[in-house]
C-alpha cells in the first residue's frame, strides 16, 4: 500500500470535523464529534464516522 501526503491528499479531498473538551478529574480531553470527508467538486459525502446514532 502507497502512503499519500495529506498535501496531496487535501488537493482532491475536504475535510471537515467538530470536536468538544471533556473533564475528566482534573484532565481536559479534546474528543472529535464527527468527521466528514468529501471529494472536492463532488457533493456526495464518502465517509462519516459519529460517535452517536
């Protein structure tokens, strides 16, 4: 498998992604909600990944 750049990658590809902080004790945590990728020029999401349903 070839490994690509994310200069490369981000040439044909938007990325977009929210995240949150949670304390956990006396730690903050930053934690991704959700994350979405999609060809540039192309409105068809590829891959969505959420931590909830």
């Amino acid at each position: 498998m070839e490994l690509i750049s994310k200069k490369e990658l981000l040439k044909e590809f938007e990325v977009k992604a929210s995240f949150y902080n949670m304390k956990i004790g006396h730690k903050i945590f930053e934690c991704r909600n959700q994350a979405r990728i999609k060809r540039i020029g192309n409105d068809a999401v590829l891959k969505a990944i959420t931590g909830k349903s």
